[in-house]
C-alpha cells in the first residue's frame, strides 16, 4: 500500500476513474502487473466477508457495482486501474462484474411471447437480466436494489450508451481476462457467457472458441445454453458487427455454408459435452439433461437456412422446433413465414447437414417444407378453429389474391391430435421410477422438489448412502428405508402390470382438497367431492375400469371422521356404480403423485389413451423430468381438469363439470386439406397461454387475441 492517507487514496481513485481509459494494451503497465500479483497472492482477505473489510476494498466494490449500474465502462476501467496501482485487494466477483460490463448487452432473449415483460424499476430489472450473461451478478442486485433513481429517464440513457466501441470493448475484456489467469482466480460461467458472446458479437469466433475451450476445461464452470448460444447465434449473423455499408450504416455479418456449418457443430459440441456424468440407459437419445436447444436458437438456425435456402437444415429446424416448443413466439412465426415467402425456386442441393451429423431428433419430421413447382406458399394469417373438430377456418392472405383463393376457401383444414413417440413415453416413465427411488433425476440441480413442497429428501438406494456424514446406525436405517421403498414400488408396478385395462385415473387428494382452503377447514379431504366425481366418471366409463389414488393416512381413523366410512365402503364394494372402480391406498413415506402419474404414463402411442383427472399443474414433476416438452404435451392430450357446479337433487351431487383434452393438438403441424392440398399451421399466442411454454412459468403478453389463433401455409399446385 502507498503512504498516502486513506482519504487521499479515495481521492486519487475517484480522479483516476474520472480519466478516460487507456488503450486496452497500455490499461496496466508490466511493472505494475508484477507489483500487483505479488500483492494479492499473499494477502488474506478475512474469512467472514461481512466482518473487518478494509474500507477502500467497500469502497472499490461498491464503484464497480455503480458502474455497473450506469453502464459506463470507462469509469469502471478507472475504478479497476486506480485499484490495482494502489494495490487495493480486488474480490473475484469485482472482476466478474467488470467483465460482464465489457460485455455491454443489457437485452435480455425477448423472442418468446412468454418472455417475462420489464418492470417499472429499471436498476432492479437491468441487473437481473445479467443471469442471461450480462450486466451484474446478482450480488449486485442485492446490493443497488435499495438504491433511489430520480431520472430514469437519464438511467435508461446511460444503459443504453456505447461511448467505447466493440472490438476496444473486447480488448478490454482480453487484458481483464490475462490478469485473471495471472492471480489464479477461475472465471464462472455468466464470466464467460459474456466473454463468447462479447467475441461473438464482434465476429472474432477464434477468440470465442478458445474462451469456449477454456470454460468446458475449468472445473468451476457449469456449462449451460446460454454460453454456447452466443457463439451459435453469432455464427448464424444475429448479431450486429461493427462493418458499415457505403452509407455509414451497421449492417449485418453476411451468413454463408461455413458459418451455418460451424453453427450446427456449436450444437454438436454442446450435446456431446452435456450429459455426460448420466445413466445412458435412463435418458433417451436427444432427451435432457443433455443440453437442448432452446426457441430463440431453433430462430436463429431458421434464418440462416432461409438466407442460405438450406431446405434440409430448415426441414430439420422446423421439425424439432414443433416438437421443443408448444407456442413459438411471434417473431419466431415470421422467421419461419419468410422461408415459405421466398421458396418459389427450390432449394440448393448442397445442404450443410451432408457435412455435419446432427444429435438425433426430437421427434418425426415435420415432412417437405420445399416447393419445387416454382410456384410457392400461400399464407393465410388469423385463421380461427372450431375447438370441437379442431376444422380451420382461414384469415386474410398475405400478397395478390388469386383464383386459388376461392379452392382454399372451399377446402376443409383439420389440426389432428399429435401423440407422443414410443421412446418419450418410455422415457419419461424412467424418469418417473428414478424420481420415487432417488428423490431426483440425475442432472437435475435444483435443491427443491417443486410445486411448493420444500427440499428434496436425500435418500439411500442399494447402499449408496446420500448422506455420507450419519453415522453407522443411522446408514442402515436409510439403507433399510430404501429397501422399503423399492420393495413398495416393486409391488405398486405388479399391480399396475395385473390390473384390467383401465382408461382414467384419479388424483383423489387433489379432488378432495380442492377448494377447502378456508378458514378453520378440516384436515381430511372432503369425501363427498371424490364420491360425486367417481360416481360421475362411473356412470359414463361405457364398463371401463377407472382407479383412485389416495394416500393411506386418509383412510386412517384418526383422520378419516366417522360419516365418511359409508362412502369408503361403498367404493370397496362391488355394488354399481363401483364395480368398476380400485381405490389404490399408497403407503405412508412416498408422495402419492408418483404412483397415479406412473399409472397414467402407463399409455403409448399403440395403446388407448390413459386420461389422468387432476387440477394439479405437476410442477414438482415438471421441474424434475428433465424431458420437458413431452411431459407438457402429455398434459395436453391426457390431463382433465374438473370443477363443481350446482347440486342436482336428482342425482344427489353436486353437477361435475369435466374439461377434457381437445380434438386435435395445439402444436405446429402438417395438415392434409380435404382436397388433398399439403399446409402447414403454426399456433399464435392467446391469452391464458399461462404454463404452455417449456418453462412452465411464463404467460402470454397482454396484447395476446383471447380466441385461438393460427397461421396456415398451403402449397399452390395451381
């Protein structure tokens, strides 16, 4: 440390910052290098970060978490170098918030409708979206959220600054990045995220493979997309490069045949680096946790295509992106709409799939997307449908109308129900064994079960203790409880394999305690409401078998009350209508969900469906199974949502009011007119859309149309 007072240090840091930055190459002298790197390797910041920190090294911190905040990089170049020539000690995430400053990129991947919309608190939300790789951690977000801003106005001014250009941006990032190595401190995945996304925007893919190279090797970083979509998108031109028309503009990086290759080789390397650590007899090929990719890079691949007329790449994009994502976002749409505007000469035959194997596919091919008569697609946008045959009815057309018009007019488009493949059905059944025995599947990080049931339980199969720090007892007491458990669910699945076919299933707790979270409501479910559903279900089964599940403790006298045994002992009767109803008790210590969702994933493609009667989102189970499109789209064709109307004195019950999956499936799809004319339909956003995105979570924007939607685009042959 030099001489000077600690004020006078404050005071030279703060003019220092205040200067405009050095080139990158001259940000810190040799000398002062080796001086610093000495110091840091032998100072020893205290071990409780909140207690004794020197206050320069607060000070330091906070400038930087300030910078940050404002987006101005030139400062937070002056913070860093005024820091390191006084030898103030800097903590790794300083570094890591000042290169995601490098990085720049406040926009978070909006291309979903369900994207998450901005909030009024624009510090807040601007630091948030650096989960996706930019802007600051989210200890800076702790930190700045209590902080005021008077003129947003002025924030979103200095947010949206680029007063240091790119290619400086990304020789900063360089010099930032060495004097990481040279102290030994690992860069995180959201440090490199935005070191690839920083190269990638500025078109040097070299650099960005070699940050690429260097993150799979640091034990520290957990690869995710985000990391690898950077260096995908950039390859296939989303980004804007700093290369100016004649006329000064930003245009573009022109996409060619090796840049679209190199892009599908990003997506191999992805998939082959992911998933390694797994059981390759529990996941299907294509299925998580190898990473997949997501709606905004399907986009981006799509485009390329298009610009290339790669029809082979676009066939295969088009057909993953209808099985991955259940409403593509609208700018999505239109990326797939201007391939089918510009198809009117084929395609190249020369496709970058023959110089490239791709990971296997999500599902069967979506089929030709070329027209090779010269004549092209027709688009009809805002096509209605007849919810209860799934029968279009076309919108307005895109361009010049024509004599074929009218034949469209007259022809009948009907959207067909889409199962799932045999593979995700066996898939997903595995998942759902692993979960019961294991608490988890593997590859899955969170700590917490979902749908609001706290932590997972660690749990001991086979021996495998899952908590190494019991002692002795306490190992075989856990080694005995997975014993139990597997012996329970070993006898649950003979059950299943020797129970007549059955066609529903019934989540009795979710229907015995719907709607009975009042005050002072009792603890046990409310039998009646079971009752009236099994006895509506019953009487309309046409002598299929249908089984409840509930968990034993409710057939349990200390919680069963004494009016309700009548009820219990008519369902283990054989009296009509429950002679063809099995009440399945599951045992104390298992979680009553795994046994009717393995019961009704019991269904396949070559099998008749299995309806599953719950008003339970699964999310517990959605954010386990890590094959997440197929467990949303067998909740589209399998779930049945219920609810109570008035009560019928006839019948004695309250009237039941029944939700079941619709006629045909909500997906992109091709369609077969009933002239035999070949389309395609692609579903718009509506409102309500809330949990159909792969995320679960997210709901469809407020300008969303109430009524289902559709794109449809028919092949001319005339």
């Amino acid at each position: 440390m030099s001489d000077l007072s600690p004020e006078e240090r404050a005071a030279k840091r703060c003019k220092t910052s205040e200067a405009e930055p050095p080139p990158p190459q001259q940000l810190f002298a040799p000398v002062t290098l080796t001086k610093y790197t000495s110091f840091y390797r032998s100072y020893n910041p205290p071990r409780k970060k909140t207690k004794n920190i020197p206050p320069e090294i607060i000070s330091t911190r906070r400038s930087i978490q300030h910078c940050c905040r404002d987006n101005d990089l030139s400062k937070g170049l002056g913070v860093i170098k005024a820091a390191i020539e006084e030898c103030v000690y800097l903590e790794a995430q300083s570094f890591y918030n000042l290169l995601n400053l490098c990085e720049g990129s406040f926009s978070a991947r909006v291309v979903h409708v369900g994207t998450p919309r901005p909030r009024d608190d624009v510090v807040v939300n601007e630091a948030e979206t650096s989960a996706d790789g930019a802007a600051t951690s989210v200890e800076v977000v702790k930190e700045m959220s209590n902080n005021t801003v008077e003129d947003t106005g002025q924030v979103e001014q200095q947010l949206t600054q680029e007063e240091i250009s790119l290619s400086d941006r990304l020789a900063y990032a360089n010099t930032i990045h060495s004097l990481l190595s040279q102290l030994n401190i690992p860069c995180t995945e959201p440090t490199y995220t935005a070191l690839i996304r920083l190269a990638s925007r500025v078109g040097d893919f070299d650099r960005a493979k070699s940050y690429l190279n260097e993150a799979e090797a640091t034990q520290q970083c957990k690869v995710k997309l985000r990391m690898y979509s950077a260096l995908l998108r950039g390859y296939c031109g989303d980004y804007f490069h700093e290369i100016h028309d004649n006329d000064g503009d930003i245009m573009r990086q022109k996409v060619t045949q090796e840049k679209l290759i190199n892009a599908l080789k990003v997506w191999i390397r992805m998939y082959n680096h992911s998933g390694t650590s797994n059981d390759p007899n529990l996941f299907g090929e294509g299925i998580s946790p190898k990473i997949q990719l997501s709606e905004i890079e399907y986009a981006s691949l799509i485009k390329a295509a298009t610009c290339l007329r790669d029809g082979a790449v676009m066939e295969r994009m088009l057909s993953d992106l209808a099985e991955k994502v259940l409403v593509p976002g609208l700018e999505t749409t239109e990326s797939v709409l201007d391939w089918f505007r510009s198809d009117v000469g084929g395609s190249h035959e020369d496709s970058a799939l023959k110089q490239v194997e791709l990971p296997p596919p999500e599902g069967v091919s979506i089929g030709d997307v070329q027209c090779d008569n010269g004549k092209g697609w027709r688009v009809y946008k805002g096509c209605t449908i007849d919810s209860n045959t799934g029968q279009l009815t076309l919108g307005a057309q895109e361009g010049p109308k024509t004599d074929c018009n009218n034949n469209d007019a007259q022809e009948i488009f009907k959207l067909k129900p889409v199962e799932l493949s045999d593979s995700a059905w066996a898939t997903m059944r595995r998942m759902n064994i692993k979960i019961v025995l294991e608490g988890q599947v593997e590859g899955h990080m969170s700590k917490y079960q979902g749908g609001g049931k706290g932590k997972k339980m660690p749990r001991s199969i086979n021996g495998n203790n899952a908590t190494p720090n019991n002692n002795k007892s306490q190992n075989n007491n856990n080694n005995k409880r997975g014993e139990w458990r597997t012996n329970a669910w070993k006898q649950f699945e003979s059950f299943i394999e020797n129970h007549p076919p059955y066609s529903i299933v019934i989540d009795g707790a979710n229907v015995g305690y719907f709607q009975q979270n009042f005050s002072n409501a009792p603890k046990h479910v409310d039998y009646n409401q079971i009752d009236w559903l099994l006895r509506h279900l019953l009487e309309h089964s046409n002598g299929k078998h249908i089984i409840l599940f509930l968990h034993e403790r409710h057939f349990s006298p200390k919680l069963c009350p004494p009016w309700a045994l009548k009820i219990i002992n008519a369902w283990d009767g054989n009296l009509a209508p429950y002679e063809k109803l099995t009440v399945y008790r599951t045992p104390f210590g298992m979680n009553d969900d795994w046994y009717w969702m393995h019961a009704a994933l019991m269904s396949g493609t070559n099998s008749k469906p299995i309806l599953a009667v719950t008003n339970d989102e699964m999310r517990d189970h959605h954010f386990q199974m890590l094959a997440q499109g197929s467990f949303l789209r067998w909740k589209e064709r399998h779930q049945v949502h219920f609810d109570f109307g008035s009560f019928d004195r006839q019948l004695d019950r309250r009237e039941v009011l029944l939700e079941y999956p619709s006629a045909y499936s909500r997906r992109i799809q091709r369609v077969k007119g009933s002239f035999g004319t070949d389309a395609i339909a692609i579903p718009l956003p509506k409102k309500g859309d809330e949990g159909r995105y792969v995320d679960g979570y997210h709901v469809a924007d407020e300008s969303a149309p109430e009524e289902e939607t559709y794109v449809l685009v028919v092949r001319a042959n005339e």
